[in-house]
C-alpha cells in the first residue's frame, strides 16, 4: 500500500449500526487494507460481485468490534434504490455529522470514505509521488464516485455508458463502454494518438 488515509474505526460502527438500524435487509461491505468483510450476503450480491472476481469474508454475525484495531479504509453499503441512499446520507449526517465523504457508486452502493480522501485526491497523490504533473493525468470512470477523479484529471475522460453527471464533466466520451475495451480506446487516444 502505498499511502492510505481511512475512516476511523468508531465512525465506521457507528454507520454499520445505523444500517442494522434501518436498513437490516442490505448488505455491509467493511474494507480494510488486506480484507473485505461482508456482514448479510444475499444472492443478487453475490450474483453481482463474483463475476467481478471480487473476494470476501462473510461475517457470522453483525458485529465489527473484532476491526477496532484494524485500519478501516471504506464502508459501503448495498441499497439499490437512490431515494433509500439519499436518506441513509442524511439520517448518518444526523447522527455522525460531516466526519466522512459520501460517494454513490454501480447504481447500489452508498459509499463512505475518509473526508478528505476521494478517488480524486488518491489519483494526485500517486501522480505527486511518480513525479507526474496534474495536468499530465488522465482519469477513466462511469460513475458518480469517478467524479472527483475525472474533474482533478488532466484528461477526465467518461466511457459510453457513464452515468449523466459523468457524461457531464468529462473532457472525453469513449466511443466504447466499460465491458467493450473503453480503456483501449482512452490509452490509443490520448496515450498512442492513434485516434482523432
């Protein structure tokens, strides 16, 4: 790992709590640097994630108490209707405060990371680290947790089936989508000038 910035254990339970609370039919993703834990693994997020290769740890009970020494990177949260995410942003803003950022992401996911960190930031950082210009970076992404990637970007590029905002902001709209080789597109683009 090269640099992490996380959520602090106590808001991370705080928001597992508050999703027992409310909304006790979604599934909890808790990410730490090596591990996803998944706490109420139903069949359509299986059916969504092992496709994706993703790996995970079920949780045998809907307690984290076990992470409190453990550094948290994300918490998500799997509610497939915008209207439930929104309210899930406000009730924890209520209840938290303004202690994390929240991004939405694959039309099912709340998103909850560190308040100063994003996909935005991450990306200068590294590019900081490598020695690269901001204005020499290019970003690829669909969703609205793209967004802050795409707009600190050089380049912010969005491929064909981004979401709106995405659509909205980008310099660059793939003529491809994200399952037919949008990235190849972006690299031959702006990478090889084999495009116009």
């Amino acid at each position: 790992m090269v640099h992490v910035e996380g959520l602090a254990f106590d808001i991370v339970k705080q928001l597992f709590d508050i999703s027992l609370r409310y909304y006790p039919e979604s599934c909890i993703h808790v990410y730490t640097l090596d591990e996803l834990y998944m706490w109420n693994v139903n069949q359509d997020e299986k059916d969504y994630l092992q496709p994706r290769g993703v790996e995970w740890t079920e949780l045998q009970e809907p307690n984290i108490d076990f992470l409190k020494d453990t550094p948290i990177t994300k918490i998500i949260i799997n509610i497939n209707d915008m209207d439930k995410r929104l309210a899930f942003n406000e009730i924890a803003r209520k209840e938290i405060g303004d202690k994390f950022k929240t991004t939405y992401s694959s039309g099912r996911y709340i998103e909850f990371n560190n308040i100063s960190t994003d996909k935005g930031t991450g990306m200068l950082k590294l590019a900081e680290m490598l020695g690269i210009k901001p204005e020499e970076t290019i970003a690829i992404g669909d969703n609205s947790n793209d967004l802050p990637m795409i707009e600190a970007a050089g380049v912010g590029v969005a491929v064909r089936n981004a979401n709106e905002q995405v659509l909205s902001k980008a310099d660059y709209i793939c003529k491809r989508d994200n399952n037919h080789d949008a990235v190849a597109e972006a690299v031959d683009k702006f990478i090889y000038n084999k495009i116009d």
